[in-house]
C-alpha cells in the first residue's frame, strides 16, 4: 500500500540536465519542486576526485555512472519481424543514473542545430520537391524554429561557459568561426579551446580542399568562467577523462558545476534520491495528472501528489515513462497511428583512421572531450541534396576525446584483432594514428519506434522498453557520402595509410556508436502525429511536461546536448509565463 | 639500439656536476635537500622539466623571487638545463620531518586527498599524485617540501605573482584556499615523506 505523501507543486522526474534547469527556474518562480532521481547522489567532491575518477575499468568498461542493466535495461531488434532480447550490459549508448544524470559523463561537445533540422518537412519540400523521399520517411517540423530557440540557446551556453569561437553574430560572419552556422546573438562565453596536433593537421588539410574549419565549441572549459547563477568553472587539464567519467577539476559544465549547488540550497527544492517512479498517475478522467507512484531505495512504496508533472527522463526512459502511465496512444507501426514510441532516431557516425609514421607523435592521451577541429560544409542543409538522394548532413572532424589505454589502439587493416601481431600492432601506432570522425544525423521512418516489451521486465515488475531499430537506406547514403568526404581530408592529412569504415547495416547494440538517442515522445504543432505541442506539454494531460531528446521529431547533425538545454530553457518559460498563471494546455 | 646505450649511460652523466651547483648548493643545501632554517625549498629529485621552467620563469619575472631571480637571469639556457638534470636525479635524505598540530595535519590530508566541495578546491593529488609525490614532467612533488615554502608558494599562486600556470587552476585553487587551510597543507605536505628519483631505467624517454 503507498503512502501517500504530502501534494507539491511540481514533481520532477529525473535531476539530471532538465531537472536541474528546471528544478531552478520553477523554484525561483516560487514553486515547491520535489526532485525524484532513481540514482546515487554524487557530487565533484569527493565522488569525482583522482586517482580514483581515472580508473578506465571501473568507469569505462563497467560504466560505474550508467543505469544498473541488472535492474532495468532495454530489450533490441533490427526488426518488427524479430524478436527483441534484453542488453544485458549497456554497450551501445550509455544512459547515465545518479544525480545530474548523462551530463556527468558526457564529452561537452556543445552545439546549436539547424533552422532546417527544426523545419526540416517544410525546408526540404520547399527545396527538393514533396516526394523526394519516400513515404516511409515521417521526419517532421518541430513546431519551433531556430529563431524561436535562439535566446535559449544563448541563455543555455552562458550557464555552462562554452569555449569557441563565433563564426556568425547577429549575421556578420566571422572568419576562424563556424561561420556556415546559424546566426548567434554574441560570442561564446569563453574562448575556444587549444588545438591538439592532430586536429591542426586537419585543418590544414580541410583548408587546403576549401572546406571551413572551426574549433569544436567545448563545454570543457578553455578558462576560468562564473555563471549568472555564481558558480565558477576552472579551465580544462586536458587529461582525457570526459566521457564516461565525471570531471574532478570543476573543468566541465555539468548539473554539479553550473546550477545544482545553488539549487539544493534553496528550501523550495527537495531533492530525493534512489526514488524509482513506477508511473505518472491519473485521475478518472484520464486528462489531468495528479501525481506519481514511486519505490524507494528501501523497497517502500510512495504516492508523491503534484498538481504539475516534469518528465526529464534519460530520452528513452521519457517514452516509456508515458507508456507506463498510459498517457497517449502508442504508436502502432502496422497502421501508422498513434504517437507514443514513434520517429524513434539516432546518430549516422563513421570513422576514418589516419595512420602516421613514427616520428609523427599525435600524442592522443592529451585530449579533452571536446576538443579538436571540423567542418560544417556537410552539416545538415548546408550543401545541396538533389543529386544525392538523401536528406541530413553531418559534420567531419579530427575531434578525438582521449587516446584512454583500455579503449584506443587503432591498428591498420589486416591486422589480427588479438594475439602477439596485434600487440605489436598496437605499440606501433598508438601514438601514431589520428582519428577523422563524422557525425550524421538520423532520418526518422514508420518503422523505426519504441514500445514496451510483451516479455521482459525490470526489477520492480515493469515491463521494459523495446527498441526496434536499423539505419534507414537514407542514412546509409549520407553515411557512404560523408565518409568520402572525410577519407578525402584524411587523406590530404600527410599520413602512410588510411583506413575509412562507413556506417552499415544492421546497427548492432554491443558495439558504442553513441548515446543519442532521440524521439519516441515527439513535440510538434498536431496531436496526430506528436507527442507534445511546441511548448513540450502532453496534448493528452496538459499538466504534463516532458523535456528532452526524446522531442525531436528526427534526429540532427549535431550532437544533441546544446539542443536539450535550449528546450530546457524554452519549456521552463512556457511554464512560468503562460502554464502557471492559467493551468491549461498552451495550444488547442 | 644506439638509444638504448646512450640511455645507459645517462645517469654518469648526469651526476657529473655541471659548473654553477655550488651557487645552488649555498642555498638548497649540498644535495638540493632544502634548508628549513630558511625555508629554501629542497629540489633534489624533482622532474627536470619543472626545474627548467622554474629557472624560465625567474628569468623572465613570471615567477618573482629577489634571490633566484638576478641568479635564473644570470645562467644560460643551457646552464638551466644542465642544472635541472643534474638536481632531477640527485638522491637527497629526507630532512627530519617537522612535528605538527594534528588537526591541521588532518585538514590537509582532507584537502589534499579530496579538495573541498564548499570552497570548489579539488583535491592535489589529482595532478601532483597520490601523496604529493608529483606527476609526469611538469607537476612538482610537494611532499617533504618546506612548510615556509609551501605557504609562500600558495600565498603567490593567491596574488597572482607567480604566472607558471596558465590555465590558472593554481591561482583558482589558493584563492579559494583560507590561510588556515593554506598551513594546514603546507604542514600536512611538510610532514610527507619526500620521493627519491626514480632511476633512468625506469623512466621512459
């Protein structure tokens, strides 16, 4: 039997990036916010301090920060056709748990997407003809543009300090800038960061082929930065721990450096952690929320009533979330209807390996996550499609995170995968191969989607999510296009050999690629064929709101986190400037 | 193969003592041991790379000291270099350790192991190792080091004197640090055990 708690104003799901913007806007707006995290509190001091922090085995290959796949996972197939089986251990994205969620371990790579990513129905019909791809593509608008997510943008990268370099203010273009990005209202906070041999040699080379090279806008601090909320940041120390680790020098803008502090201080603000909510409740009406159901670290079962629920979920974790609580219809991927689970997308990424001989030291254990030099020539909408056959872009760089000594050793092709050779192998090229990433977006079709598995459930009697995936045709074009590209840089890039691996058929989930996953909770301007309106309220139970990736209608270039923020941001907004002072959907 | 011979023999050379040691010795004691009556801090065994730049930095006044200063301008950069290798490998006793207040012992150890979450101080040992006893080429053992120093050190990282550093960390971190926590870890740090030089061998070029 539950017991039933005390009603609040605000239940927060998950304290990760959304909770904590969220938890700090709604309680400055004079709001009760009750925070409830399924994980482990965990703070830069002490959790995040070295020598323990560094340990590549611990973090890396157990993933100490990633949910726990022993109590709850996600089961996969390639196809409605097969049967899902549970991931046993999180290998292909990492969904992180704990307090300040995916943004402890994230690299900091920090971006703004496209008006034609958030347009992209509109745009590319406009550009290319209705039908230029097939039906089964549903990529869609979001129902905002990039004009209307601009000061969120803003606002977002001047809480974490970003370091780069503006190519485009307010329309003036910028040499040394991304200057192929949209316009930006000013700089960056901090300046970009140092460029790291490797990605010099790219820019060399990419300069030399006409392309436009910019440093890569990092959320690993260039130098030291305060934030309008007080909160000081210290420069990146380039040691090569990012993803997967949490950053013990207070160098990489996460929940715990930039807002959380100030947010747990404020009495308005309940923070519980180890709180597994089971499903939003709902009143007989089936359209107003009343509250959440949640399980504690003892086993105890809590009713927590709130008159307004935020989902900030990992993106997966939102979708099933709404499943779980019935709250939409699920998306039915035999007849197309229905909007829970649907355009469940990606990221399209490649890469190419540049090796060198041994007097060329790349040195690549003197990196931060999101350091390093790319082009946004291929990004997005930024070159012409028609004669390509594809939609989407991505961006080509030497963006290497860390040359971490259990994960990096590139060996040339034809090298055995393990034994004396390899070893050797691996001596030889170590410090000597440089690595030229892409990173593509990802179409969404009618067959890709989310629902919950008949079959396998989680630790306290859910029935989990299952994922049915593959890479569309679209993006296996736009991963052979761009990989060319980008093997045609590396080439340019002085080295003996280089080896080039496109994106192929069938996305496999043992095997890291990335952790953006995006869609499944859908926002958009009609209720059939989204989720949420533009305001990322549910069209179903207005008092619910649900932020994150799991909003794009398809996935973009760019790697999603800056987009999160912004959103973050934007519905916060929404909420205390229209949703508080007349409770209601905010679009009919 | 040649390389590796050479690398044999590297430590004869290196203990032969290049022309201005004395200078240093008046100081820094006969075998770059420190000298507590003074504070001069002991350099025996600390990484070359951090002697030479430390030489630079006097001569060019981003680091300001009125004895080392005229001294560092006064030597060629290879008279640094020499210096600095010869007093990387020189193996010095560790001087008798100071005794100290316990609970400021306590309080950098605290400091040093974890840093503070309240002042936004990481902990030391993230870049100057387990211990204090320093990290690659450039990060320093301060383990054993002068109590004097230490202090002196923090208070010119704190008023922004000494420009070794430039991602400013060091100068962040002291200014973070109160005065009691600046003696707690210079007396935690005085109170260590210094590492001796690891030998050439061990050391990879």
């Amino acid at each position: 039997m539950a017991k039933r708690l005390k009603e609040t104003d605000v239940v927060m799901l998950g304290v990760g990036l959304v909770g904590s913007i969220l938890g700090r806007e709604l309680t400055k707006a004079g709001l009760e916010v009750v925070g409830l995290e399924r994980g482990e509190p965990r703070y830069t001091v002490p959790d995040f301090q070295g020598p323990a922090m560094h340990d590549e085995l611990r973090y890396s290959i157990r993933k100490s920060l990633m949910m726990d796949a022993a109590k709850e996972t996600y089961t996969f197939r390639n196809s409605a056709a097969e049967t899902a089986l549970p991931m046993r251990r999180i290998q292909g994205f990492l969904p992180g748990a704990g307090l300040g969620g995916s943004a402890v371990h994230w690299n900091g790579q920090t971006y703004r997407f496209h008006d034609a990513d958030f347009r992209m129905r509109t745009l590319a019909t406009e550009r290319y003809g209705k039908d230029f791809l097939g039906p089964e593509y549903t990529f869609q608008d979001w129902g905002v543009s990039y004009a209307d997510l601009e000061p969120y943008y803003d606002r977002f990268e001047y809480l974490l300090g970003v370091s780069g370099k503006a190519g485009n203010v307010q329309g003036k273009k910028i040499p040394g800038g991304n200057v192929l990005e949209e316009p930006r209202s000013r700089g960056y906070p901090t300046r970009p960061m140092k460029e790291p041999y490797g990605s010099a040699m790219f820019r060399k080379a990419a300069e030399g082929l006409g392309y436009h090279p910019f440093t890569q806008p990092s959320s690993n601090l260039s130098e030291p930065y305060t934030n309008p909320e007080g909160m000081t940041l210290n420069t990146c120390m380039f040691c090569g721990y990012c993803e997967r680790y949490g950053c013990e020098h207070f160098a990489k803008a996460s929940p715990q450096t930039v807002v959380l502090p100030v947010l747990l201080k404020d009495p308005k603000f309940k923070l519980r952690t180890q709180c597994q909510v089971q499903r939003i409740n709902l009143d007989s009406s089936g359209r107003n929320a009343t509250g959440v159901t949640y399980i504690d670290g003892q086993g105890r079962e809590f009713e927590q009533p709130a008159k307004l629920v935020v989902v900030g979920l990992f993106a997966l974790n939102n979708v099933r979330m709404l499943l779980l609580s019935k709250i939409g219809a699920p998306y039915d991927p035999a007849s197309g209807e229905g909007v829970v689970g649907r355009n469940y997308s990606y990221q399209t990424t490649s890469g190419v390996n540049v090796f060198y001989d041994e007097n060329t030291n790349i040195n690549p254990f003197m990196r931060s996550g999101a350091s390093g030099t790319l082009i946004a020539d291929f990004v997005s909408d930024n070159f012409d499609h028609a004669k390509l056959g594809f939609l989407g872009g991505g961006y080509i760089g030497e963006v290497m995170s860390h040359g971490r000594p259990i994960e990096f050793h590139p060996t040339p092709p034809g090298t055995p995968s393990w034994g004396s050779e390899w070893k050797k192998a691996v001596v030889r090229h170590y410090n000597h191969t440089a690595t030229v990433s892409t990173h593509g977006s990802s179409i969404s079709t009618r067959y890709n989607y989310l629902d919950l598995d008949p079959t396998y459930k989680d630790a306290w009697g859910q029935p989990l999510m299952r994922m049915t995936f593959d890479f569309p045709e679209n993006d296996i074009k736009l991963s052979a296009f761009i990989t060319e590209r980008a093997a045609e840089i590396a080439k340019a890039m002085g080295g003996k050999q280089i080896a080039a691996s496109p994106r192929k058929r069938p996305y496999n989930s043992t095997q890291y690629q990335s952790t953006h996953n995006t869609g499944g909770t859908i926002m958009g301007l009609e209720r059939s064929t989204s989720v949420l309106n533009r305001y990322c309220q549910s069209w179903d139970v207005p008092n619910v709101f649900v932020i994150g990736a799991s909003c794009y209608p398809q996935n973009a270039s760019y790697n999603p986190t800056g987009t999160v923020g912004a959103l973050a941001y934007w519905a916060a907004d929404a909420i205390v400037g229209k949703y508080i002072r007349s409770p209601g959907p905010l679009m009919s | 193969m040649r390389l590796l011979f050479l690398l044999l023999l590297l430590p004869l050379s290196a203990v032969a003592q290049p022309s201005g040691v004395q200078g240093c010795a008046s100081c820094h004691g006969a075998q770059g041991e420190g000298n507590a009556t003074n504070g001069t801090p002991r350099i025996a065994g600390q990484p070359q790379a951090y002697l030479e730049r430390q030489l630079a930095a006097y001569a060019d006044g981003r680091r300001d000291n009125g004895v080392m200063t005229p001294i560092a301008r006064q030597l060629a950069p290879q008279e640094r270099a020499a210096l600095s290798a010869y007093y990387s490998e020189l193996r010095a006793p560790a001087g008798k350790l100071p005794p100290s207040a316990v609970a400021s012992v306590q309080r950098g150890r605290a400091l040093a192991m974890r840093g503070d979450a309240g002042l936004n101080v990481q902990g030391c040992q993230n870049c100057h190792g387990p211990g204090g006893v320093g990290f690659g080429n450039v990060n320093p053992y301060l383990a054993g080091l002068d109590r004097r120093y230490l202090e002196t050190a923090l208070g010119e990282w704190r008023s922004g004197s000494r420009k070794t550093d430039p991602s400013q960390q060091m100068n962040q971190i002291a200014r973070n640090l109160s005065d009691a926590d600046v003696k707690a870890l210079a007396t935690y740090y005085a109170s260590q055990s210094p590492p001796q030089p690891a030998t050439v061998a061990r050391r990879r070029p």
